[in-house]
C-alpha cells in the first residue's frame, strides 16, 4: 500500500510540474506568427476601406460639380433671348444667339436675361451676354476646362474688348457639345446662328441639348446628358 501511494503522489506531482511548465520556442514563434497575420489582415481591410472611402468621396464631389455645371447652363440658356429693337445691319449685335461645333467645347455665345444684379441701385439689369468656351489648365496645359464669360452691360463693341466676368465652370472635360432643336423642321441643330441670312435668322431653338463627357480614374468616358428649354423662341419687340 505504500509503495501504490507514493507512486500515486509521484504521478500527481509530475503532472502539476507540467502543468506549469512555461511554452517552448517553437509554441511562442508559432503565437507570433498567427498574431502577425491578424494584424495584417486587420490591416489591409482598413487600408481599402480609407480607399473605397476616399474614391467614393471623389467620385461624389465631382459629380456635384458636374450637376452644379450643368445646372446653370440651363439656367443661363432658358433666358436667352434676342430684340428686335436694334440696327440689324451692325456688326456687332448687342443680342444674339451663335453656335457651332469646335474642338473639345463648342463655340456658344448667346444673350441671356439670366443676370442678377448683387446689389441695391447697380448700374445694371438681367441683360447679359454669356459666352462658353475651352481654355488649357494654366498649372496642367494637357487639361482643358470650360470657361463662362459674362459681360454684364451689352453693347456694340466687340465682344472679346467689353469687361467680363470669367469663371471655370468645369474643369478637366474631354468633350462638351450643343445641340439645338429646331422648331420648324423639327431636327437637331449643329450650329445656330441668328445673325445669318437662313431660316434661322432672328429666332431661337426652342430646345438646346447639352452634352458633358468627362474621363474618370479608370481611364473610361462618362457622358452626362441634359435639356434647356428657351422660353422665348421668338424676337422681343419693345414699343416705344
């Protein structure tokens, strides 16, 4: 009986020598290990979502800016107007609506009642003469932006010597276009013009197409597509 006892004490004793004995190398290299490719894969799913995130965020802000863009070119083209109260045989008329296709942006230039004076008493009215065309990025020439020009008071001169407000409207476009839907023949328009001698002489499309195309980071064009209705297709005639 003695001889089982101890033994049993024996057994006993070494199994809670085991049971603190501390991890071999092996077992703290292979914790090491396992730990290292949680962090990593930790890791890596923070990195692309702070990429998804920040390429979401891009991909938002210009497309407000393209929306906000387009938003005011209707605004400005559902003004347009032209009068007939002025000498038709100058040359340079003080309202007119003239487009035509060229290059990236086409030529538009059209006489709009889409001014606001900003202040009180401004020796000014709703009359302007808005003009859209391309300029190369001054920091980036491969870049090309599209530029509003208004001229707040119209005259005879020549347009490009009046005072003018320009602002990049939208910056880094491949292509922006206008189409001009013709009322009488009831066909898209490349050009317009109601200064010429044809049958659009002194009246206004009653619809201007407006195409934006743009590139995104992946190298693929994106094209956004809106409609301006003009209100007033015909000649204003003021009596006096």
């Amino acid at each position: 009986m003695t001889v089982q006892f101890h033994q049993r004490n024996q057994r006993r004793v070494s199994q809670a020598e085991r049971g603190l004995r501390g991890m071999t190398l092996m077992e703290v290299l292979l914790a090491l290990a396992i730990v290292s490719t949680m962090m990593l894969l930790a890791w890596s799913t923070i990195q692309a979502t702070a990429q998804v995130k920040v390429s979401v965020e891009d991909f938002q802000s210009r497309n407000h800016e393209i929306r906000v863009a387009m938003a005011r070119m209707n605004k400005d083209l559902s003004s347009a107007y032209i009068s007939a109260n002025e000498n038709p045989n100058l040359t340079e008329r003080r309202t007119l609506f003239k487009g035509k296709s060229s290059g990236t942006v086409d030529d538009l230039r059209f006489s709009s009642l889409a001014h606001r004076p900003l202040w009180a008493n401004a020796n000014e009215s709703e009359q302007t003469l808005i003009v859209y065309s391309a300029e190369r990025d001054p920091d980036d020439p491969s870049v090309t932006n599209l530029l509003r020009r208004e001229s707040r008071r119209l005259s005879n001169q020549p347009w490009k010597s009046e005072p003018a407000d320009v602002d990049i409207l939208l910056s880094d476009v491949e292509q922006v276009s206008f189409e001009y839907w013709d009322w009488k023949d009831k066909s898209w328009k490349k050009r317009w013009d109601t200064t010429g001698a044809d049958g659009q002489k002194n009246r206004l499309p009653s619809r201007v197409k407006i195409t934006v195309e743009i590139e995104n980071d992946n190298g693929k064009t994106r094209k956004y597509v809106s409609q301006a209705r003009i209100m007033m297709s015909e000649q204003l005639k003021f009596v006096l």
